[in-house]
C-alpha cells in the first residue's frame, strides 16, 4: 500500500454492468474503492455526536456581530 500522501482521491461512473470487472482491476492493483453511499456513510459517521455550538449560540454571535455598531 502506498503513503496516503501519494494518494489521488477521484470519482468514477462505471456502467453497472462493467463494476464487476472494475472491482477486480482495482483489487489486482491494490487501490480502494467505495461508492457515494459508502462514502456519506462513512461522513455521516465521523460527525460529532453533540454539535460544538449550540444554534443558540451561533445565533447570539451572529447578531453581535451583525447589529453592533
């Protein structure tokens, strides 16, 4: 496996009917491959359970800094 510095992140539309076949080149190259579910799965579930600010919170900066003068 190559350093993850090296790495060239690229998005592919393969015809279903070819994923099969392209499954295996990537496998016999050793590359990695998810689809965009995997992919948001894999977001969706790196986020923070409990948000940093609260919406309250953003609110308030928001209008501190919009309405001071």
């Amino acid at each position: 496996m190559t350093n993850s510095a090296t790495i060239q992140g690229v998005y592919v539309n393969v015809p279903t009917v070819d994923w099969s076949l392209f499954r295996e080149l990537i496998r016999k190259f050793g590359w990695q491959a998810e689809t965009r579910e995997q992919l948001l799965d894999r977001f969706i579930s790196s986020r923070p359970v409990t948000p940093i600010l609260s919406e309250e919170e953003i609110m308030d900066e928001v209008k501190a800094i919009r309405y001071t003068k």
